[in-house]
C-alpha cells in the first residue's frame, strides 16, 4: 500500500439484513475507538465522510425467501455509490459497517473499479461464516448471510445487478479465511461453485501462516486487494461484540499474523469492517481489538528481528 495514499472512513449504520439488531451502532462504536487517530498515527491522511442514510429496519419476517430485500438494495446502493467515488478519487475507502449485507454494495464497486482499470482481483474474507446462501438454501432470510453468494451472481436480480455487470466477481476471486459455521445446503453449494476455503480446521493443521501464504498467493502489481474483516472471524474470547459469536475462532496473535501478512503485501486498496455490535459487547472490548487489528493490517509490526 501507498503510503501517500489517502484513507476515506464510510460510515453504513444499518443492521438491516442482520439477525440480531445493533450493528447499526458499529461505525460509531468504531470511532470512539479512535479508528482515525490510529490511523494518522501511521502518517496517513484520513478523511471521515460521515455516515450514509438510508431506510431504517423494519424488523420484518422473510417475504419469498428474503428478510428486507428492498432496504437492504437501498443501502447497498448508497454505498457502492459512495465507494465508488473514493476508489475513482484514488483513495482506500473503509467501510464502517454495518452487518455484512453490505459486502454486497462494497465489493461490487471494488469490482467496478478494478473492471474500469484493467486489475486483477482478490478479495480476502475472514470470516466465521462462509456467506454463501440463496433464498432456497437459508434457513433464515438475513440477507447477511448471502453476500458472497449474491456477489458470484446466485441472488435476486435487485442484488446481483448493483455495479452493473452479473456476476461482480468470480468465485476464483476470493478466499475464505476462518469459516467454521456453514448450512448444510450451504457446504453443498460452496463446493458445487469451487470457492477457496480456509476453514479454522486447516489453520489449526497448518498454522495462520501457511494458510495466509496460500490465500495471498499469485497476486502482483496490478492486483486490488480487498479484505472483508468480518468481526465474528474473531474468537469470542477476544471479540464478543457480535451477533452472530462462533467459538473456535482465530486467537489474537493467530489474527494479527494474519493482519501483519496482509499488510506484508504492500496491496491493500480497501477494506470493510462488518457485523461489529456494540449492543452485545463489553466497554467497546471488541472495537478496540478490531481497531487494534486494522493497526497491524495497515503495517504496525510487532517483527523486533532485522528480516535478511
């Protein structure tokens, strides 16, 4: 990553295709964090654009197989509108979320842009959470859990057209980093589709390391690497303030290992931040590991040896 490269903070308080209420209060939660004091610390220009409206949650049961689904295409709308903007400004836009419906507004403008510009895509999404269901697979409609899948273009047509090209991406774009909770129906589909998995099975058999060296693997210069940091990819432990807590998760040093690899890259070109709820956490415990993270993902090292 640059390091003149201005950081543009979006701010997308909404929990709207969430299970649980309250990630709608992340973005803030972020901030009294000190997300952008960090992130000057490093000596990088940091902009907050603020936060984006949209409709509120109107806590509704699923309608043909969907919770909210014109909401949730309104915000994702306005974001990928918003990081859109920041990527043809030539800045590294972070997304303030927000549940992880809105991967759906972020990556398809990543996708955009990297279509605009001739580059090669990679996104790496940690997660607990695989994010690969469709309205026939889900057991319940929280569009949080479809992101991926509406991303590679298996989704509602209100969804899978944002950004203007179906599918957005290809499921040889991305790698899941962390996954340990996965439908059955899901499992099936993931494999049927050909998605790169790392799940915590293959980190505790391989290390974070060899998992990470596999997931970064064959990028070079005219690749846009995106990181979709999921809070819950985080052992409970560590990170309660989620809806959607999974034991089992990377340990805090597992995770910045992996952060720090990320950053190794020099690729970094954007990132969203999601499913962190206050409402669940314990004095803003979970934001401050994520802030503390997002720290190591920007290139604080903890390395004290000279590397030869």
């Amino acid at each position: 990553m640059s390091e003149s490269k201005t950081i543009a903070l979006i701010g997308v308080p909404t929990d709207i295709g969430a299970g649980a209420r309250g990630a709608s209060m992340g973005p803030e939660a972020l901030r009294v964090a000190n997300i952008q004091g960090m992130l000057e610390d490093q000596g990088l220009t940091v902009i907050d654009k603020g936060n984006l409206v949209g409709p509120s949650n109107p806590w509704q049961p699923p309608t043909n197989g969907y919770r909210h689904l014109p909401e949730v295409k309104a915000w994702n709308e306005s974001l990928h509108e918003a990081m859109y903007e920041e990527l043809q400004k030539g800045h590294l836009p972070i997304v303030l979320g927000g549940d992880h419906c809105l991967g759906i507004g972020s990556i398809s403008a990543v996708a955009r842009h990297c279509r605009d510009t001739g580059k090669k895509l990679r996104v790496i999404w940690l997660d607990a959470h695989a994010d690969f269901n469709t309205s026939e697979l889900t057991p319940t409609g929280n569009i949080h859990g479809m992101p991926v899948a509406v991303l590679c273009g298996h989704g509602p047509d209100e969804l899978t057209h944002i950004g203007g090209t179906v599918p957005a991406m290809s499921p040889a774009d991305i790698r899941q980093v962390g996954i340990r909770s996965v439908d059955a129906g899901e499992k099936r589909f993931v494999h049927q589709e050909g998605l790169e998995v790392f799940d915590m099975r293959y980190i505790d058999e391989t290390g974070m390391k060899h998992t990470m060296t596999q997931a970064l693997a064959d990028m070079d210069d005219n690749t846009h690497l995106h990181v979709s940091f999921d809070v819950d990819f985080l052992d409970p432990d560590i990170a309660p303030g989620v809806g959607t807590t999974v034991l089992g998760g990377p340990t805090y040093r597992e995770a910045q290992l992996c952060m720090e690899m990320i950053a190794d890259t020099g690729r970094l070109a954007s990132l969203d931040i999601m499913e962190l709820n206050p409402a669940f956490d314990i004095k803003n415990k979970t934001a401050m590991v994520a802030v503390d993270l997002v720290d190591s993902l920007f290139g604080k090292s903890t390395l004290m040896r000279n590397e030869s």
